[in-house]
C-alpha cells in the first residue's frame, strides 16, 4: 500500500463502479459493537447467494482481521499498466480489505485526519472489487473525517446506524442520525440496529436480563421515524466467534445467527422501498471556501 495522501475522489471519477449497493454502518459511539454486526451483516448478506465486499474503514481501531482470522495476513499486491492494485482477500465467501492489513496489529496509528481520509480512499480506489451486489463498510464511531471522505468518495446507498439501549450511546445515536439527515449530506437512513438489546446467559437460554435498558432503540427508531431493523442478543457464543475469527452469523441454528438473518431480511426490504422510491445518492462535493457541504 503507498504512503497515504489526502487526495479525495474526484466528482467525475466514479469509484466502486460495478457495486450495485453500498451500505455503511455507523454508530455514534465506540463500544456498541459496530464491527460486529458489519461483519455478520456481511456474512448474513453472503448466504443468500449475494456477492459481497465487507471493507474495514475504522482506520483507527480495525477489528476484521481478527473477526475473519486475518490477523498477520496480507493482501496480494498485483502491478497492472504500471499501477499497483489491491487483491482483497476472500474469506467466507466475501472479498475484505482492512487498513489492517497494511499495519503493526500491535502499533498504534498517529495519522492526522488527511493521511487516515487518503488510506481510506485507497481502499477504495486501489484495489480489485469487481462486480458486487453489496459492499458493507465498517465506519469509525462517531463523526468525522473518515465520515466525509465517505461521502465524498462514494455514492452511498444508506447508512445502518448501530447502537445499544443505553441513554448514553442512543444520545451519540442521534448524533449519527443528524449527519445523515442533514441537508448537506443526505444519505438514506436504512434503519437503526439495537446490539446487546438484552443478556441470555447459556444455561437459561429463555430468560432475557435488559441490563442496558429495555428497547431504548425501539423507541429511538420510533422517534426518528427509521425502521427498526432488528435486535441483537448478548450472548457468550458472540463474544467467542469474534475473537477465533469466525463471525456467528456463519451458523445454522444458533438464535443470535436467526437474529442476524432476520436484520438482513428486514435489511434487503428496506433497501428494496430505497432504491424503488428515491434517486440514487450523489457524493457530496466539499467547499472549502464556505461552510457545509455542497453536492456535485
């Protein structure tokens, strides 16, 4: 990978070309287990036949390696035309790239915004994607830099915001959603996910214990008028799958795998009433000489 550049995609070049629908996935705050359900929304998205990408854009705190079992492995780099490319690797079925892949698990990155926009945009713009029905971007938590690079890069399809029932991450939640909303960005909001809506432990595989509050996300999708799409468990296996690098939603019959399906279900329906009803989303052109965004 080249030393990163803050060299933002230009309005006339189109990046992605072949993928039909790009989906980020976003939360206000860390620790909401965002990565997660990226990961197994991919996963969920693979087993109905689609063909998917899954990118890794927490430049800052990259989980995929270690939820694919990636860690330590490198994609391969091909020269075309004099240009180098990026060979996503394929795991599970899905073509992934993670900034990752390219760094010291054990380093921490000291990037300013530009350097951490310029590798992101080469994830996009470098490497071999391909014909895709669905490519699944894991955004850093909160809102900044990477956030605007996103869009100004790609024409993204919706965003999923995730969040847990808690006051404080569903406040952060809210954050999210005005981004998304707000006249300068406007991308599609395709529903809300509540993660750890409630704790089952193994042995009492009926009880439900709403440690963090009960439907706090339920009510939050009511209130911004999204779809809920659907309501994560926690559960020991989750936690398990992601550290030995196999997401859950790879099984069969385990009930946080079912919740998973039934989210990219609800998922699909609402993508489907996205592109049907609304024009596709155009990137967003940054000004600097004015404050706010303007689209191309």
């Amino acid at each position: 990978m080249n030393e990163p550049k803050h060299n933002p995609a230009k309005q006339t070049e189109k990046l992605l070309p072949e993928v039909k629908n790009i989906i980020a996935v976003a939360s206000g705050k860390g620790g909401v287990g965002k990565s997660t359900v990226a990961a197994n929304l991919a996963i969920s998205l693979a087993k109905t036949g689609a063909s998917v990408g899954l990118i890794d854009a927490d430049i800052y705190g990259p989980s995929v390696p270690l939820m694919f079992d990636l860690v330590n492995v490198k994609p391969h780099i091909k020269d075309e035309n004099g240009k180098q490319v990026i060979v996503p690797i394929e795991k599970y079925g899905i073509k992934v790239l993670s900034i990752g892949f390219f760094v010291d698990p054990d380093q921490a990155l000291l990037w300013r915004g530009p350097m951490a926009s310029g590798a992101l945009t080469q994830l996009f713009r470098d490497a071999e994607w391909g014909a895709l029905d669905y490519v699944v971007i894991d955004l850093p938590p909160g809102t900044g830099d990477i956030h605007l690079t996103l869009v100004q890069s790609l024409a993204v399809t919706g965003v999923v915001i995730v969040s847990t029932p808690q006051e404080v991450a569903l406040a952060d939640a809210r954050k999210a959603f005005g981004m998304f909303k707000s006249k300068a960005i406007k991308v599609p909001i395709l529903g809300l996910v509540e993660n750890m809506a409630w704790f089952t432990p193994e042995e009492l595989p009926e009880n439900k214990y709403f440690i963090f509050g009960k439907e706090g996300g339920k009510k939050l999708a009511e209130e911004s008028h999204v779809a809920l799409l659907g309501q994560i468990p926690l559960v020991q296996g989750i936690c398990d799958s992601g550290d030995v690098g196999k997401p859950i939603a790879l099984e069969t019959d385990h009930p946080v795998a079912k919740a998973f399906d039934e989210l990219t279900e609800n998922l699909l329906t609402q993508l489907s009433i996205r592109n049907t009803v609304l024009k596709p989303t155009v990137k967003v052109e940054i000004n600097p000489n004015a404050e706010g965004c303007e689209h191309a």
